[in-house]
C-alpha cells in the first residue's frame, strides 16, 4: 500500500481534506494535474466571498459555522492571515427567495445581522444606489477569502504534518475492488486504502454520473478601477450580492490596490470538458456589464481592466453531492458545490476525513447524498509533459 488515502485534486477541497486527514495522522497520497494554488480550476480569480446568513438555505449553516472556525484554526497554524470579515450586504426585495433565506437563517442561527433601510445604505454605504422596496440585510460575519493562496497554505500545511503530495501528475484511471484502489497516471500506479475524489469540474472525467444532473459551468468574472478608491476599500465596502429581477450580481471590496472585482451570480454558459474552457471572453460581454455597473455602481469606471473566465462543477439544485461512490468500493467523493463551496472547504474537509476514515459526520449530510453513478473507464490515455 502506498498510503491509507489518496486524494484525486488536490484543489480546493483536496488540499483542505489533505490537511484535516494528515492531521489525524493518516497517510495520504495526493494527486494534482497542476499544482496546489494554481488558478486554472474553480479556487481562480483572487478572492471568494463568505457569508454565515445564507440564501442557498439553513442546511449549510452548520458546515459554514464550522469552516469559519477551521480557517482561523488554518491561519493560527500557519501564520498566514486568509480570511476577512468586512461584513456582507446582501441587496433586494426581501419577498426573494434568497433574501428569505438570509433573513431566516440568520434569526434562527442567531447569527450578528442588521437589517437596512435604502436611506441608511445611502447614509453608510453611498456607492449602492437601491431601488425603491429594497432593503439590505448586514451580515456582520461575511468577508472574503484569498482562494489561491489559501489552498496553497493548506497544502503546505499537510505536507508539513505529513501528507505527500505528487505536482503535474493527471491520473488517468482508477481501479477500485473490494481491498483498496489503484490509481494510474502515464507512466505510474499506485495501490491506496481509501480514494477520494474531489476534481473539482474534471469529476466527470473521471466519474461519470447516470443522471445529467452535473454539468461544467463557465463564470466570467470583471475588474473595475474605482474613481474614489476611498469608497472601495475593505473598511468601507463589504462584500455584497445584489437579487434583482433583471440582474443578480456581487462584488469584492478593492483586494488588490487598485480594483474591485465584479460577478454575476449563476451560468456564463456550459463547458463540454473541463480541459477545453475558453478561457476568453468577448468584448460584447463587457458591453452588457456597463450598463449594469454605470447604473449600480457609478462610482466604477465603466470599462473593466482585466476580464477572466473560470469554471465550477454545477448541479440542478446548486447543492453538492458528498459521500460514498455508488458502485465503487472504497471510493468517495464531492463535488457540484455549483459556484458557493468556497468559503465551506475548511469543514467539508473534516467531513471528507470523517467519511474516508468511517468516523461519524457531526452534519447532515441526507441533503448532499450522492446520485447513482457509474464508473468509467473510457478516459482516453495521453501522454503528459509537465
Ligand atoms: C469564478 C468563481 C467564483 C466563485 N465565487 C465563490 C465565492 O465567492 N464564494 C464561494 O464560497 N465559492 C465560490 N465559488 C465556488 C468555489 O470556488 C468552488 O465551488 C470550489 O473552488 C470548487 O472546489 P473543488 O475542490 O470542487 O474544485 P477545484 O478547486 O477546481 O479542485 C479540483 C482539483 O482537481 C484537480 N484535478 C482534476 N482532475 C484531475 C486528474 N485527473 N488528476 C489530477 N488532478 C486533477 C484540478 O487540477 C484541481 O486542482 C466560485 C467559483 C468560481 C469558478
């Protein structure tokens, strides 16, 4: 045996995983086609929101309760600062459906929260311009995280308690049986106790499921320069998402020194393979952005810096799926955290130790419980030059 665990993707959640098992003393194999860090899967684009009021629902309070603990525990050990809570404005009528969420969650988790009217918003955060019959709701424990950055500490973090991690190694199939499982790349195998996968939008390479229910979705994200920088900064500017009929968008306060990323919520458009995202992003997308930000946000300049696209694994309810593989023994997985797993990774990585290691989940996990899936072994082999 080479290890007690791999993990297949060593990203966002691998790396977190990686670190929560290696400090239980297991030994873990971890794998990744790139390097931990690296921008070019769903941890891209330089800062992630976290929020605690939540819209996708009251089931993922715990788990984002937990991981605010786990990313001060994270930055405790490792000395590096990753994660701010700024505040979080969350922005529109509040009969939608996730600003029902955020006011309920955040009554019945108790959770530090104030409720603002557009006069005060006015008053306290003069950038937003809201609508008349909108309202914002504080949540006093959101901020943003350093994504890159933060599943490269957490990896280095598991290499120092132990865990091996391999770079540019892409495996290319898996063979579970009913003692262990055998991972292959090019030109190496190896023989483990346990897989997990967390591949982030590759899974389906690997993975794939029998119902269509988890897709690759392209999300573009846009830099504005501020014309008062003052307006932007962390202090003054937290985190907010913005639920409108016609627009549904969020921002991140100026992370960088010199500007303000902005999202919008949901699909930018379906990737066939993980492999092949066009990373690029054509002019008329920037075109329909300027509408949005000379009438929201007219403190922006107009015109973006710098564009990018990214990529998240998807799933029709935006829930994830987490547990045992379907049909394959000794094979876990999780994956389709559809655009909002980010800020939970450090708790989802206990999650994933407690469920390789057979101990008992401190969570409800009935919500995330896997589709029935089948294994493929089809993956065309190719040769990899790292
Ligand atoms: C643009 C964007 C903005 C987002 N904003 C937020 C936000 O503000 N807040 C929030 O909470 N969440 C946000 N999310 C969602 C969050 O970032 C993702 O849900 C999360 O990063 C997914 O983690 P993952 O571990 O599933 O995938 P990844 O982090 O992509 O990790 C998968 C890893 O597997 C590796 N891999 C895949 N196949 C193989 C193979 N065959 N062999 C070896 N290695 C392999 C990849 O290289 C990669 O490192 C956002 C996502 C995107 C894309």
């Amino acid at each position: 045996m080479d290890a007690d665990v791999a993990i297949l993707g060593t990203g966002t959640m691998g790396s977190m995983a990686a670190w929560r098992l290696a400090k239980r003393g297991v030994s873990v194999l971890g794998f990744d086609q790139f390097a931990p860090g690296h921008d070019q899967s769903g941890a891209g684009g330089e800062s992630r929101i976290f929020r605690t009021a939540y819209k996708e629902g009251a089931k993922y309070v715990p788990l984002l309760l937990r991981a605010r603990e786990l990313w001060r525990e994270l930055e405790a050990e490792t000395g590096i600062p990753l994660l701010t809570l700024n505040g979080g404005l969350m922005m529109g009528r509040d009969t939608t459906p996730g600003m029902v969420n955020v006011l309920a969650t955040a009554e019945s988790f108790n959770l530090d929260h104030e409720i603002l009217t557009p006069r005060q918003v006015a008053d306290r955060y003069p950038v937003h311009r809201l609508d008349p019959g909108e309202i914002a709701i504080l949540d006093k424990a959101a901020g943003f995280l350093k994504p890159e950055l933060a599943v490269l500490t957490a990896a280095a973090q598991a290499e120092r308690l132990g865990a091996r991690l391999m770079r540019y190694t892409k495996i290319r199939d898996i063979e579970p049986d009913a003692n262990g499982v055998t991972l292959h790349s090019d030109n190496a195998s190896w023989r483990v106790g346990k897989l997990l996968v967390t591949a982030g939008a590759w899974t389906r390479n690997l993975l794939v499921n029998s119902a269509d229910d988890h897709k690759v979705v392209r999300i573009v994200l846009a830099w504005y320069v501020p014309k008062r920088p003052e307006l932007f900064s962390p202090e003054a500017f937290p985190i907010f998402i913005r639920e409108k009929d016609e627009i549904d968008f969020c921002g991140w306060p100026m992370v960088n020194g010199t500007s303000v990323k902005i999202g919008r919520n949901g699909s930018h458009g379906i990737v066939a393979d993980a492999d092949l995202l066009d990373r690029s992003v054509d002019a008329s997308w920037m075109v329909r952005w300027r509408r949005m930000i000379e009438r929201y946000l007219p403190d922006l300049h107009p015109h973006p810096v710098r564009i990018g696209a990214y990529m998240d694994g998807w799933t029709a309810s935006g829930d994830p799926f987490i547990g045992p593989q379907p049909e394959l023994p000794n094979t876990f997985s999780m994956y389709g955290f559809s655009g909002h797993g980010f800020k939970m990774a450090p708790a989802l990585g206990e999650v994933a130790a407690d469920l390789v290691t057979g101990a008992k989940s401190n969570f409800d996990l009935s919500p995330f419980a896997i589709a029935k899936s089948r294994y493929t072994s089809s993956v065309p082999r190719q040769i990899f030059v790292p």
